[in-house]
C-alpha cells in the first residue's frame, strides 16, 4: 500500500525541490540466499546484472538476471573486499569497483578497483587499482561536523569517476560533497566539483548509490528510500543541478541503482526486518 508523506517529510522535501513524486517500484524477483548484503549494481554487457556485496562479504562479483537469480560469479584477483559499496562501468566495458565504504571516517586507503574488459574469461579477473585520497581530509577520523568523507555512490563519465560522497556528519546538514578522478590505475588527490544539498532528513537524504543515464542527461542518486534524480546540469559541475525527487515508498534498505536505459532505473535492496532481498524497475516517466 502507497504510504502517506507525513507533514514533517513533506517540508523537508518541498525545502529542496519542487518537484516532489510519490511512485512505486514493481518487483522483478528475489535475490538468491547468498546475496544478502548487495551493495552495487551495474548493467553487464550480455544484459545481465553484475553485483557486489558490502564489507565481511567475498572478494567477488556475482552476475545475476533481471529476475534476480545468479548466474556466475568470479573471485577478483589483487583486490580485498574492505568495503565494496558500488559499481560503476564504461562505453567499452570496464567494470569499476568502489571499495571506498568509510564509516567512521577513518580510512586511509581508499581505492576503486578497474577490471579490464578481457579479464573476464579468467578464472579469477586481474584488478588495478586506483587509489585516492580527499583534500579536504585532514584528520581520519575528522569532528563530527565533518564526516563527509564516508562514500557509496559514483559514475563514470569521459575518462572520469564521479564521486558522491555519504554525509554522517552531526549535526545533519544534507550536503554531499562532489569530486572526480581519472579512470586509470594509479595514486591520486581528488579534484572538489563542490557540494549539493539534497535535503536535511539524515535518514533518508544520504547517498548509498549513484548512475548516470546512458545519454548522459540524468544523474540518479539513490538514498533510503528516495532517488534525486538530477539534470540540466553541465560537466563537470553538478553542483546547480535541477532536482526531483522520487519517494519510493519503502522502508527497506535500498543501496544500489544503475540506469536499464535512459528512462528506466533498476534497484536492489538489502534484506531487513521489512523484507527486502530483492530486484526492482523504476520507470521515470
């Protein structure tokens, strides 16, 4: 049954948007026993879905179908899972893995791996690593009114990786913080895009996962039970983007999202004492 927005949401959400949609997401399937913790979701190139898991889970990627049942999975070799919490890809197949999950704020070595297109007739995929640091970061962990620095969402777009980092700072600001890096394996300070506020409920406005539309017009960022989608926007600054938001009327945990095509989102939620544990499409008009 669709929830009613209560009167503090529904002030919360109109203070960062106009436009404020109550929507609901149809159910593909559920995900199998063993992926319970999925934390990151991208479009394969055969169309199936590849899969991660968060921290205290394998150093693998799982395939799984639009009906959520797995079709594979592959060990991925020179790389520890610390925290994986999203996926990413490229035009030419790339598949980006971000262990950059950072709780407490304290982490020093940040890294996304790169598996190379090839490397996926291997037993066991050779990773790369692209390890990056923030410059605003100088204390790990920093005050509280500076845990900015936790991140689960990221795109890739013209040689680049899109970062969004997840707010935790107290009090609650609702700003996440925007950079980039180059693609490519190697040590790297992240450049700042700047900031954007998307709205100041600390429950519901912190980003757990991040797309952006094959045509490259519409970001998502997916949050516990809201996606932001944004657009006229002009690369590389995010930060004046217009903003609507999609209330997804659920009280699972939601922490992947990748774009089916340019109007359609698929999303995968962990399991919890509400459900979960399962595979759904969004469609945007």
């Amino acid at each position: 049954m669709i929830k009613t927005l209560s009167l503090f949401f529904l002030i919360v959400l109109q203070a960062c948007a106009q436009n404020v949609q109550v929507t609901a997401m149809r159910e593909l399937g559920k995900l199998p026993s063993s992926l319970k913790e999925v934390s990151g979701m991208e479009v394969a190139a055969d169309g199936n879905l590849w899969v991660i898991e968060d921290s205290g889970n394998k150093d693998k990627i799982y395939k799984i179908d639009k009906e959520g049942k797995e079709r594979e999975s592959l060990k991925i070799d020179h790389a520890k899972n610390r925290d994986w919490e999203d996926l990413t890809s490229d035009m030419h197949g790339n598949l980006y893995i971000g262990d950059f999950g950072n709780n407490k704020n304290a982490r020093e070595d940040l890294v996304i791996y790169k598996v190379n297109q090839e490397e996926f007739d291997k037993k066991e995929p050779n990773a790369k690593k692209i390890e990056f640091k923030y410059p605003q970061q100088n204390d790990f962990p920093p005050k509280k009114d500076s845990l900015y620095f936790d991140t689960e969402g990221f795109f890739h777009l013209n040689d680049h990786l899109y970062i969004f980092t997840k707010n935790r700072t107290r009090p609650y600001t609702g700003k996440t913080l925007i950079y980039r890096i180059p693609d490519k394996e190697g040590e790297y300070e992240a450049e700042f895009l700047g900031s954007l506020f998307l709205c100041g409920d600390k429950d519901h406005c912190s980003v757990t996962s991040a797309d952006i539309s094959p045509d490259g017009k519409t970001v998502a960022l997916l949050s516990y039970g809201f996606v932001f989608l944004l657009t006229d926007f002009t690369v590389p600054d995010y930060t004046k983007s217009s903003i609507k938001i999609m209330d997804l009327n659920t009280d699972t945990q939601v922490e992947s999202v990748c774009f089916e095509n340019n109007s359609t989102l698929l999303i995968a939620d962990e399991g919890n004492k509400h459900g979960g544990q399962r595979l759904y499409r969004l469609k945007l008009d």
